[in-house]
C-alpha cells in the first residue's frame, strides 16, 4: 500500500496524467528513472488506488452534447442511497457529487441542446427517487475542466 507519495511518484501521476498512453520507456525518460523502478512505481501506483484507472478525454461537443448543465438538487436524504444508485445509471450525468450547503447534490449533465435537456429533465431527472427541489444552470463556456489533480 503506497502511503506517502514521493517525488518520483508525483512526476510519474504528473507525466501520466498529461499522456496517460506514453510508454514506460518515456515515462521513465520524462522522469529520471531507469525503466524497471518506473515500472514498478506505476505498477504500485495502480495498485494502491493512486492511479484508478486510463481513459481517453473527448470531447463531447465533438459527439453532439454541446450543452452542459449543472443541476443542483434537493432531496429527502432518506432516500439518498435510491437517488446515487438511480444517478449510476443515467448516461447523461457524467459526475454527480454530495454537497454541504443548501442543496444536497450537484450533477454534470451533458445534453445535445435544450431540447434534449428539457426531455431528461421531465422524463427522468425529476422522477428519481427522493428528489424534492432542482435548480438548473447552463455553462457559457468551459474556462478549464481537464480532470487533472493538482500537482503537490
């Protein structure tokens, strides 16, 4: 179990989290590692939960989901468990988060346009078990949204 990431390790999620495809070879090159302790590293890394996984960022726009809203909602939180379970299962809710403050969870929803919003929206947002109350609001443009955590 990777317990206290060191500065290997931090230039290694630094470097992956730029080009998660790159190989060992440059990895370890970008890093200041032979290729076998780097190796090892990424290998702990993933292992330990660190690294959670490799995907590939797209752009939705690109797919036709030009609209992002986020959807803030209010729910009886007796029901929060049906409501995170029902949330796992929409497509369109690409992260959904629990909240401090007036309402309980913040939702990420990519849509086509407002059309196909107003038609998940009535058809499936508001019918989800425990919700009482949503507040939607519609982003003007992504001022930075990469995924990346922060470097330590």
């Amino acid at each position: 179990m990777l317990t206290d990431p060191d500065t290997f390790d931090r230039r290694i999620i630094a470097e992956l989290q730029r080009d998660g495809r790159m190989s060992i070879a440059e990895l370890s090159t970008r890093v200041g590692l032979s290729t076998s302790p780097c190796w090892r590293r990424v290998r702990l890394l993933e292992e330990s939960g660190v690294i959670r996984g490799y995907t590939a960022l797209v752009d939705p726009a690109a797919l036709g989901l030009g609209l992002d809203v986020f959807v803030a909602a209010s729910l009886d939180l007796h029901r929060a468990a049906a409501f995170e379970d029902a949330v796992r299962q929409c497509p369109e809710v690409l992260e959904c988060y629990a909240m401090t403050g007036e309402q309980d969870y913040l939702m990420h929803i990519a849509a086509a346009d407002i059309a196909a919003f107003d038609r998940f929206l009535r058809e499936t947002l508001i019918h989800l078990p425990g919700v009482q109350n949503i507040k939607s609001s519609f982003a003007l443009k992504a001022v930075k949204g990469n995924g990346a955590a922060p470097p330590a």
